[in-house]
C-alpha cells in the first residue's frame, strides 16, 4: 500500500482545472498588467524615474482624466438636457455664478500658492480631494440642475485651476538632466491630453447608466489622485533659495504686483499666450451654441459638436508632441509663427465661413495654443532667474486662466453669427499677433546686451 502513489485532485492546486483556471487568469490579467507596465515604462523614459518626473506626468492624467468625468456630467445637465434658447440661459447662470468669481479669485490663487511652498504636495492633494468631495456632492443635483450645483461647480474650477499653478511651480523642480522644460511640460501635457481622450468614452457610458455615475467614476479618480500627490518626491516642498517674482515695473523695494518687471519678449510671449488662451474660451462656448443651432451639414448637433471638438484635441496633441521634440532655440520666432498660421486659419474663417473651416480653426487653434505655451515656459526658464522662476510659472498660469475665462464671457455673450464669431477670434488674434512679432523684435536686442543685463525680478 506505501508504494501506492497517491491520487491528485484539483483540489489541492495542481490539478487540470486549477491550471487552466491560473492560465485563464493570467491570460485575463495580462492586458491590464501590460498596459500598466508600458505606461510606467514611458513615463519613467529618460531618467523622468529617477527625478520624480514620471510621477507627476501620471498624477497629471489623472487629473485630466477627472476633469473629463466632471465636464461630461455637468454638459449633459447643462446644456445637453434642456432646448437651445434655456441651455444658453443655463450656461449664461453657470458662467455668472462660477466664472465671474473665478475672475476675482484667479489672481489671488498663484500668490495665495506662492506663500506656501513648503507644502505643494499637500496643495495638489487637497485639491485633489476637494473635487472628490464636491463630485459627490453634485451628484444629487445633476439631474435636477438647480442652483446647488453651480457653486460646487465654482469650487472644482477653482481647485482645479489652483491645481494647474501648483503643477507648474512643480515641474521645474523635477526635471531629469539634460531635460529641457519644455521637454517636460510637453510630455505632462500629452499625458493630461491621452487621458482626458480616454477618460471621456468612459464618462459618456457611465452617463448612460444613470446622471450622476461620471461623478461618481470622478469622486473615485480624484481620491486616487490625492493619495498619488503624496507619492511625489519630497523636494517638491523644498524652496531653497527661492524668493517670490513680483513681475511689476518698480523697483525690487517696490510692493506692488504687476506684471512688466521681466523681459519684454517674455511679457509680449505672455499677453499673446493670453490671447490664445483667451480665443479657446471664446471657441469653446461660442461654437458649442453656434452648431448645437446650426449643425454642420448632414450631422447631428451632437456630431458637430464632437467633429469640432476632435479636431482642435488632436491639433493640441501634435502640438504637445511635436514640442516635446522640437529645439526651441528661438521661442519667440515659434510664438510669432503660430500667431500668425492661427490669424490666417481665423480670417479664412471670417471670409469663407463654413463647418470644414471652423473645424480647421479649431485644429490649428489647438496645435498653435500647444507650441506657443512650450515656447512661453522655455522663454521663463532662460530669462527667468532660478531663484523667483518657479513663483514667475504660477503667476503666468494664473493669467492665463483668467484670459480663458473672460475669452468664454465673449462667447456665451456673441450673438449666434457665425462670420461675427469668427471676426471676432480674429481680432483676439490679431492683438496676440501684434505682441508675439514685438516681442520677436525686441528679443535680438535683449540679448545682444549680454547675459549681465539681468531682468529686474523682486
């Protein structure tokens, strides 16, 4: 009887079926661990590992990919349920009640986030969580739309526009040897940019399944992202010889804010970033009533709206990737390039009006407003001293949001006339174009003075 060998069964982990259910698992499991690996592998490219860098591209996407969750839920309440004439009433309600606050609130976000540097980490968490929580907040009253919604609204944009200062601060604290700054925020932007694509399928069928379920899917992304802010490196919240940029035309004793204490081409690089910025606003809500009205030819509102929208997402994508490879060794001359291809694509627009251009417009808005920010940060890192470089980020970003909210005043205020419309992001152009060729002319004398003429920074 002991020479008997003993009788095996599944049920003790080695028998047929339990092989086949381990290789089924594996087999289940491995496009998600793959997928998984592949995307450490390319955040982490390039020693972004070793410097923290890949960390914050990741914890990027997933604000982006919240960020997503939280416009599907809120168009399909604001705009999506209700006729034309009430969703411009809403929208109109929505921008009164969150963006005209915002207004007031933007240029106190960047200084308010300068004072503490010591505790950025903590900073993009709490804004992390601060959506979370309003997320499920609003998901009692995204079905109904009432007015409780709109102040929730308010406190995601404003923490995830304060999110947005702190991220640049950031970036120039992690970048690997070797790397450019525009190298890195080409690769967080991107980063943002896939995800958002990716995240906004998956919102629009937690919509189908019910109002609130993309609020939900943002509730959990954004805790997600508040434990990942906590993964960052500690030198974050290091501000080591750093002081505060007070970017005014006083002296450095001076108290008073402003923005002309840095160089000129980087100011000029800065109003016509604005003016970018400002135009997508105005393009955003602008062309979302004006084809929710007048639909392109043969499609649907929704359809129009969604060709549009693809096409100025891809423009930003090839923008972001091409500037993660180009050498930009004359931003100024890129900034006054790109303002004049979108000033040509916006008068074409104007002249020749009809869905194809404004679907150019939207592409070649979205490639030019990529560039022309890479260009921007690489022109703050070069004329910018280290010590007040990363409060002169947060203090650009802040302008620049505030250029977008008041460029969607604009748009939700136009009448629906599409060659008005278009005449109208023309002129936005042509002031950001008349800025990027000044700053272009005024940069070969800034720096035939030699690297000793330092820009008065407080």
């Amino acid at each position: 009887m002991a020479s008997v060998a003993p009788v095996r069964s599944s049920a003790d982990g080695s028998g047929p079926a339990r092989r086949a259910g381990r290789a089924l698992g594996r087999a289940l499991h491995l496009p998600f661990t793959g997928t998984a690996r592949g995307i450490r592998r390319a955040t982490h490219a390039h020693g972004a590992g070793e410097s923290g860098l890949g960390k914050l591209i990741e914890l990027h996407a997933i604000n982006g990919a919240g960020d997503v969750m939280i416009t599907v839920a809120l168009a399909s309440t604001v705009f999506f349920s209700v006729p034309t004439d009430e969703a411009r009433g809403r929208v109109a309600l929505y921008l009164a009640i969150t963006m005209a606050p915002f207004v007031l609130l933007a240029p106190v976000i960047g200084p308010l986030l300068d004072r503490m540097p010591h505790g950025r980490r903590a900073a993009m968490a709490a804004a992390m969580l601060t959506r979370a929580l309003l997320a499920l907040l609003m998901s009692g009253a995204v079905a109904t739309g009432g007015l409780e919604l709109y102040p929730a609204a308010l406190g995601v944009l404003v923490a995830s526009k304060a999110y947005g200062v702190v991220r640049s601060a950031v970036v120039p604290r992690l970048l690997p040897p070797k790397f450019s700054l525009v190298k890195a925020n080409s690769r967080v932007t991107l980063a943002g940019l896939l995800a958002t694509g990716a995240a906004a399928p998956v919102g629009a069928g937690l919509h189908a399944i019910g109002p609130p379920w993309p609020l939900y899917g943002a509730c959990a992304i954004f805790i997600w992202g508040t434990f990942a802010a906590f993964s960052l490196p500690h030198k974050v919240d290091e501000a080591k010889g750093e002081r505060r940029a007070r970017l005014s035309t006083h002296e450095a004793h001076s108290r008073r804010p402003g923005l002309r204490t840095v160089t000129p081409s980087v100011l000029c690089g800065l109003l016509a970033n604005a003016s970018m910025r400002g135009l997508s606003g105005f393009l955003i809500f602008f062309l979302a009533f004006l084809l929710r009205e007048h639909p392109l030819s043969g499609q649907s509102a929704a359809v129009s709206l969604g060709i549009v929208a693809v096409s100025a997402g891809v423009g930003n994508a090839c923008g972001t990737a091409v500037g993660a490879w180009l050498r930009a060794r004359a931003p100024e001359g890129i900034i006054a390039a790109v303002l004049c291809l979108t000033l040509t694509a916006a008068v074409l627009a104007a002249l020749f009006f009809s869905g194809v251009l404004m679907a150019v417009l939207g592409a070649t808005a979205g490639f030019c407003q990529a560039l022309a920010k890479l260009s921007l940060d690489a022109m703050i890192q070069r004329d910018i001293p280290e010590a007040v470089r990363t409060s002169a980020f947060a203090r650009s970003e802040t302008l620049l949001q505030v250029a977008w909210v008041l460029g969607g005043a604009i748009g939700i205020a136009l009448p629906l006339n599409g060659v008005l419309g278009m005449s109208v992001a023309a002129a936005m152009v042509a002031l950001g174009t008349t800025m990027a060729v000044r700053g272009l002319l005024l940069a070969p004398r800034h720096h035939h003075q030699g690297t000793s003429s330092r820009p008065r920074v407080a």
